[in-house]
C-alpha cells in the first residue's frame, strides 16, 4: 500500500514538473462562464488544456459542443475517460498539448495555465488560429494574458478572442 501511495505522489509530482498542478475547476464557476463568458452550442469545438478529471469537457459536452481534452498524467485521464464514457461528444487524449495539433474545427480553447505557461499557451492558440485561418477564443481559468485585454472576465474566468496572424506573401 505504501509503494501505491508513493507511486502516486511521484506521478503526480512528475506531472506538475512538466505541466500545471491538478485544480479542479469549480462547476458553478464553469456554468457561469459558459452561461455569461462564453455561451457553447453544437457549431463549438472546445479544447481544454490539461483536462483532469473532465468536468469541462463533459460541461462542454452537455451543452452540445464537441470537448476534446489533452492530460499529461494517466491516472486523471483513466479517471476522466471512465466518468466520460457515455458521451460521444467527450474524447481524452493522453497526450501532451505542447506536441499537439488543434483540429481544425476548434472554435475555444479552455486553459489553467499557470504564470510560466500562460503566455506559451496563447502563442500554441494564435500560431493554430494562423494555420487554421480562423479566429478561436481562449478563456483562461485563473490567470490573465500579460499584454492582452480580455474581452470580458467572469469571476475567475478570463475570456480572450486569438485572432490569426497576418501573414503577408512575398
């Protein structure tokens, strides 16, 4: 039992190591911010950032959007798979964003990104939303963008639109 225990602990400590801590986003903070932040329909495709235990995406996914998540640790994404399995809407990638590519349906990108990773996060975003030719919004849980001005900040929750950047052809 000891050996679990500590199995644990040094899963989750290699995961903060490369990523964000496990927060659990409060429900009722996250309905508010997809009732007043941002409203999800079928026509989204929501990406969350190191998705946990899933309760965004099966938030996301209730709402009818199609949630599509990336968890670095395996435990929260057997965890987030199982409580998941009766929506086909929800999918879990054990997989790191960083090594990701967004689909090119994605319409908002869902982030807990820490002051360290913030900012790489929003480049990752607005370099997809360049390829993508589209506009994607970020709302990040927690921290605001250094530099940017939110469209709108719900509690926690900061709501940022990424556009593409323009890239001019020579």
């Amino acid at each position: 039992m000891i050996w679990v225990i500590f199995f644990v602990v040094l899963l989750f400590g290699f995961v903060v190591f490369f990523g964000a801590p496990y927060v659990p986003t409060k429900k009722s903070d996250l309905v508010r911010a997809f009732d007043e932040l941002y409203t999800l329909d079928n026509s989204d495709t929501l990406v969350d950032i190191g998705s946990g235990d899933g309760v965004v995406l099966r938030l996301a996914a209730k709402r009818g959007a199609q949630a599509i998540g990336y968890e670095i640790n395996p435990l929260l994404v057997i965890l987030s798979r199982f409580l998941s399995r009766s929506d086909p809407l929800v999918i879990v990638h054990f997989a790191s964003f960083w090594h990701a590519k967004l689909t090119p349906e994605t319409t908002v990108v869902y982030v807990f990104g820490d002051s360290r990773d913030i900012v790489k996060m929003t480049d990752k975003v607005r370099e997809s939303a360049t390829e993508m030719k589209h506009s994607i919004a970020l709302i990040s849980y927690g921290f605001d963008v250094p530099g940017l001005v939110p469209q709108k900040k719900v509690g926690a929750h900061y709501l940022y639109q990424i556009e593409p950047l323009q890239i001019s052809e020579a």
